[in-house]
C-alpha cells in the first residue's frame, strides 16, 4: 500500500430515527477500525464505540440529545483516539432511491432534493437518513458523501413483481413494490460470487432474517422477487412488524374499530410480528427460543411457515433453486429456525446435516442434497464503505 493510502480513512453512517450508527474502514481492509452506535439520543441518548479488536472505546463526552451531537461525539473520541487518521469519503444508508437510482450516487443539492421527495414512501426512514448526511455534510465540507440504497438491488425486478393490481396510475405515481434490504443482499452476492460463482449463476434464494426480515430470489445474480414491497411491512413477519397481511384487516381497523392511521402504524409495526403473536412476550428470537411457552411456539410456528411458504414461491417463479442462503441475526444463528425451515422441503432438494447446521458451518446442507443450503454472515457497512472507497478514487490494483 502507498502511503497515501494508508491513513486515510472510510466512514459509514446509519442514521434511524433514534440511532446512529457509524463504522470506520480503512482503504484496504475488510474489518472495520472502528464501529459505533448512538441509541435513544434524546434526554437518555447513549454512545459506544468499539475498536478494531471489539474493546470499548473511552467516549469523549457529548451532546446525545440530537443526531448532530451523537455524530460530534463519535467523531471526537475517534480524532481523539485516532489523530493519524484523515477522512477520505463518507458512505450514507439511505433507505430509498425510488425507481430512478439503481446503484450508490454521490450527494449533490440535487441528488437530495430527489431523495428528499422520496420521503412520502418511506416517512418512517428517509427523513432521518437525509438528515444525517445534511449533519455530515456540515461536519465535514468538502468530503465526498455518498448515498447506498436498499432499494436498489431490487430495480431490475421484472413488472409483475415490481407491481400491485391497483388502478395503473399508483404505478405511475411510484406506488411500487421496491423491495429492501438490498446492501445484505448485495453484500451475500458478492460472497457468494467469490465462494460459490456456480451457485451464483443460476438460482438461489437468501433469506436475511433478522430483526426485520425477507427473502429474494436471485436468478443469475439479478434479483428477481423479493418479500418487501412498498413499504418493509410487507412479506415476512418480523420482530415487532406483521408482514404480509389481508388489506382488508386494515379497512376492519378503520371501519370498525374507528382507529386512525397513527394508531395502525403503530400496530403494523411495533406491536405485530414476533411480539404480536407471542402475546407481548418478546420480539427477539433467542428469547422466544429459550421461553419455549405456547405463547412463543405460536410466534415462532408462523415465522417458520411463512419463510417456507415464501420459500416455494420464489423457487416456482425461477423454475427450481440451486441454493437457499440464510443471513441476519436469526439466518445466521438460530440453529433450531434453520432446521425447522429446512423440514418437510425434501422436495426441492433441500435436506439438511444436522450436525453442519448445529456448528453453523458455512454449508449446512447434507453431502447428497440436491440443493445448497449455507449460512454466509452479512455486512451492510462494507457494502456502504466499499461504494465510499470507489467515490475516493482508491486504486484497485491495490486491493488485499
Ligand atoms: P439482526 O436484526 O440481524 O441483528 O437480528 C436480530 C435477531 O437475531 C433477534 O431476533 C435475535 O434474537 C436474533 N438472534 C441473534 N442471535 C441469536 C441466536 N443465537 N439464536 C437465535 N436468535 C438469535
């Protein structure tokens, strides 16, 4: 490496409604230097930063009442502990890049007067996404920004999937089914392009299952289906948001039970999912799994049958899977989800080794299944710094 190259730094930026979270990568390495998460910033907002080794880092106090003063503390206690360091471009999480941007774009005036008219479709994310890069653009003048999409995996998704049967004109209006999760999903393509290109060139459906959840069908490396829709309420159940559901159980609420719309988004997606139909028990998997209570079987039963059931759709639509690739919190450690998956799918070739799937092996399925199935842990950030490092100029020739 040059030394140009070797202090200078990529920094990626998740900015939610209540959190931030930021990793540093350096220009060559996949592990990052540095990550990070603000949570509740507000009165009771919270910091911590961990090094390259997982220790805790000593935080420079701040203001944790503003997004502004999160990022201010996360980049002081780096500068403190880090002076060597120099910043070479920012890479932003945006959730949505509507139907026009279908790869990372770098953040111009107007580049965010698009994205911001994009905040009618995702009013619960954008609005926060775009405001941390205005706080990061303020931090840091001059430093290129640039914006990763979850959306834009999907937007090469043929018409029938890209559609609702509505009347046409919502089409027209970007009333779509966007797809999300699409750094995940571009990050396990990547891998799996590398470990498996075989299984990348014909048809595998991942399964990111975390505390939110879905599922695309990947034909060729193009996806081709996926289980979110407009919103990320839609296909899945998740932790605390219902998945896909009848829109008539949304016009029972109305006329019914006379909620308004504020007490109905409440209810998709906080009160649904996991949490919903364990009763309020939990909206975290390793704890229903160790609850083992009807209340947590019930949740757990639905979440199992609904990723089968997603599961066949997506292998009709590419005409049979040649892999099935769990990530996420729960893909990627819920032993006990995986098997209960992978049951009964015989069928589609899928059978899996008892013993892979226990240690978490990176292919769990049996020696003579038909049907990969293998566990590859995702990274949203590398995703996000790898388009960052491209904004910079880094030299590929370079590349470890
Ligand atoms: P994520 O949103 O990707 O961080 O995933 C969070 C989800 O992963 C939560 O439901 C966790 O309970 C679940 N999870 C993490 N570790 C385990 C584990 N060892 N067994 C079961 N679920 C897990």
């Amino acid at each position: 490496m040059t030394e140009d190259w070797k202090n200078r730094v990529f920094l990626t930026l998740n900015a939610g409604s209540s959190s931030l979270k930021v990793a540093l990568y350096g220009a060559y390495d996949d592990t990052p230097i540095i990550t990070g998460q603000a949570d509740r910033i507000g009165p009771e907002g919270t910091l911590k930063l961990k090094d390259g080794e997982g220790q805790p880092m000593q935080v420079v106090a701040g203001d944790l009442t503003t997004h502004d003063g999160a990022l201010g503390a996360a980049i002081a206690t780096i500068r403190t502990a880090r002076p060597d360091l120099r910043l070479a471009a920012i890479g932003h999480r945006v959730v949505h890049g509507g139907a026009q941007y279908t790869a990372p774009v770098v953040l111009t005036p107007e580049v965010m007067e698009d994205l911001g008219k994009l905040s009618s479709f995702a009013p619960l994310h954008q609005p926060h996404n775009l405001a941390g890069v205005r706080t990061a653009m303020a931090a840091f003048p001059g430093v290129p920004q640039v914006a990763c999409f979850d959306t834009a995996f999907h937007r090469g998704q043929p018409f029938v999937n890209d559609t609702f049967a509505i009347p046409y004109r919502y089409y027209e209006q970007g009333v779509r089914r966007y797809g999300f999760h699409g750094l995940s999903y571009d990050y396990v393509t990547g891998e799996l392009q590398r470990i498996a290109p075989h299984l990348m060139a014909g048809r595998v459906v991942v399964a990111h299952l975390g505390n939110g959840a879905s599922m695309c069908a990947i034909y060729r490396g193009q996806s081709v289906a996926s289980s979110m829709g407009f919103s990320a309420l839609d296909g899945l159940p998740m932790g605390t948001r219902c998945g896909q559901i009848d829109p008539g159980v949304l016009l029972y609420m109305l006329d019914q039970e006379k909620l308004d719309t504020a007490q109905i988004r409440q209810i998709l997606y906080n009160e649904s999912g996991l949490m919903g139909l364990s009763g309020g028990l939990s909206n975290d998997m390793r704890s229903l799994e160790a609850a083992d209570s009807p209340e947590a079987h019930r949740a757990i039963d639905y979440f199992v049958f609904r990723i089968q059931r997603e599961l066949g759709a997506m292998a009709a639509v590419m005409g049979g899977i040649d892999a099935l690739v769990f990530c996420g919190g729960i893909g990627e450690n819920s032993r006990v989800v995986r098997r209960r998956v992978c049951e009964r799918l015989g069928w589609m070739g899928i059978e899996i080794d008892h013993g892979l799937n226990a240690q978490g092996s990176q292919i769990i399925s049996s020696e003579f299944a038909r049907t990969t199935v293998m566990v590859v842990p995702t990274h949203e950030e590398l995703v996000i710094a790898r388009a960052a490092r491209a904004v910079a100029g880094v030299p590929a020739k370079e590349a470890a």
